[in-house]
C-alpha cells in the first residue's frame, strides 16, 4: 500500500494573502516537494526568482517543486500529479477568491492515493469583519470560514491591538473556536499548514525554527484503541495545532493518526516502520503535562 498524497487547500476571500503564504511555503520547503495547484496560472503570482522553467502546463519551481493549473478539471491535475517521478510530497490547491474550500475537499476525497490534509483559511485582520457584513460577498466570506480547521489571521501589522483582540473574538464566535495562527505578510511556520513537515519531524531530518512553536513526540509502546487516542488528542484543552504520527492498533496493525486543529482521522498504514506521534502547538498553549499522561514522551 503506497501512502496517499496530502493534500491541503488554502482558502480565503480575495485579498487575504493566499498567494503570499504560497510563496513563503515555497521559499521555505526544507527539500519537500511540493506540487501547487491554481485554477488559472494567472491567479498565482509565484515569485519570478523561484521559477526555473515554464510551459503551457506547469511551471517548474526551485527545490523539485511545481504548480499546475488546473482550469475546469481538479480531478485530471491530480491525477497527473500523482504520475509524476518524483512524486510531490505534498499538495497545496489554492482556491479562487470565491470558492468553498469544502467542496474541493469533498472531490479529493472521491480520488483514490489521495487524502484531504485539511483546510486552512486566510483571513484579514484589517477587513474580514466589514467583509462578512457585506451584502454581495458576506455569505461566501462566512461559509469559508466555517470550513476552516486552521484559520491564519493575516495582515495583523495593519490593525492595532484591540482592533486584533475583537476580531478573535469574533473569528472564535464565527467559528466555534477553531484555531487562530497570527501572520503578517503571509509568514507562518509550515508545520502549521502542511502535515509533512511533521513527517519531517518524525524522521528527525527537519531543521525548520520558530520561536513560537514547540514540538514534542509521543511513543505508545503498547496497542491503543486509535480512534479512542485521536478523539483525544484533538481535545481543546491539548492545545494541539497539529498531530501526526503512527501507532499499533489492539489488533496489530500499524495505523495513521492525523490532527487538525479539532478535526481528526484515522486510516491503516501497513508499510510504515515509524512509531510515535509528533504533536505541534504553540509555547504556553501547549499542554505538555497532558498530552504526557497519554504516552511516553520520547523528545
């Protein structure tokens, strides 16, 4: 059984910084190979100094990474993308402007070697509220947001303080307390956004530093209930942004947990020889008295 291909999609209404955050995943792949995909090459502004060749249907990018538009047909880029030697690590779909990131999820989920990573929302500061109020935009601006397992909360530079603490407060009322990442100019730790960083982590080959995150592995040395365990681990009170890692299932098999934000899933993983689940979250928030009493702490 070969692991299917993460795929994350990147929403937000227009302006929010969608394309930004791309470029900075770009810029800051740490050898990953990432595969983007746009509806129209025009939407995307990649960064001219990352291109290294183009055509008609993909543009190569520096580090093994591409971006391919995708027009009318998701399904068919996908499926070319996974033909691809060397295979992308990771998927990232921008949505346009005005698209409901949970449809796109729902067509990944129907494509075999696939799996939806989860979806992360832009939002701007300065904006998002007068956006939401807006007759014309203000259902698409809510029904993104409401699709959301990690909502980035752009352009912070541009607002003061209480502006910024209002509209958390009002994310968390919009959203029922999904996961707030502050950014400015699209700049956010890529293990916030893409789960194969945690892979990284787990292989202990990730070198990536931010100050305002801490990591910690947990090993379970015994079979667990792994449904029971992921439940736990996507509990408020963790202070978990993100968990994945691998565990032996009370009937043997080695199985896949993966975390985001409140969501979490479960599937077999025969092929994997890796043990323990790294857990990401940000310092101060992440309990890591709690999430001990679950497993061992291996580093």
């Amino acid at each position: 059984m070969t692991a299917p291909l993460p795929v994350t999609v990147i929403g937000g209404y227009l302006g929010s910084g969608k394309t930004t955050l791309v470029n900075h995943l770009l810029r800051n792949a740490n050898g990953l190979r990432l595969a983007i995909l746009v509806n129209e090459f025009g939407e995307l502004a990649i960064d001219e100094d990352l291109i290294e060749a183009e055509d008609d249907d993909i543009i190569s990018i520096a580090g093994g990474c591409v971006c391919c538009s995708f027009g009318s047909d998701l399904t068919g880029a996908l499926i070319d993308m996974a033909k691809l030697n060397p295979q992308p690590d990771h998927v990232l779909i921008e949505s346009s402007g005005v698209a409901i990131p949970s449809a796109i999820v729902g067509s990944v989920s129907l494509l075999n070697g696939f799996c939806a990573d989860g979806i992360v929302i832009l939002a701007d500061a300065e904006t998002i509220q007068r956006s939401a109020c807006d007759k014309y935009m203000g259902d698409t601006v809510l029904r993104q947001l409401a699709d959301a397992n990690i909502i980035v909360l752009n352009k912070i530079d541009l607002v003061n303080k209480a502006h910024l603490l209002e509209t958390k407060r009002w994310l968390g009322q919009q959203t029922d307390g999904v996961r707030i990442i502050e950014s400015s100019h699209g700049i956010v730790a890529p293990q916030v956004v893409l789960e194969s960083f945690l892979v990284q982590k787990s292989l202990g080959v990730l070198h990536f530093e931010a100050s305002n995150l801490e990591m910690m592995t947990i090993t379970l040395r015994e079979p667990v209930d792994v449904e029971s365990l992921a439940k736990k681990l996507a509990d408020d009170n963790l202070g978990l942004i993100r968990a994945k890692g691998f565990v032996t299932s009370l009937t043997g098999q080695k199985n896949l947990i993966q975390v985001v934000g409140r969501r979490w899933e479960t599937s077999l993983a025969p092929d994997s020889t890796l043990n323990g689940i790294v857990c990401l979250g940000f310092k101060g928030v992440l309990s890591r008295q709690n999430i001990e009493k679950i497993g061992n702490v291996a580093s």
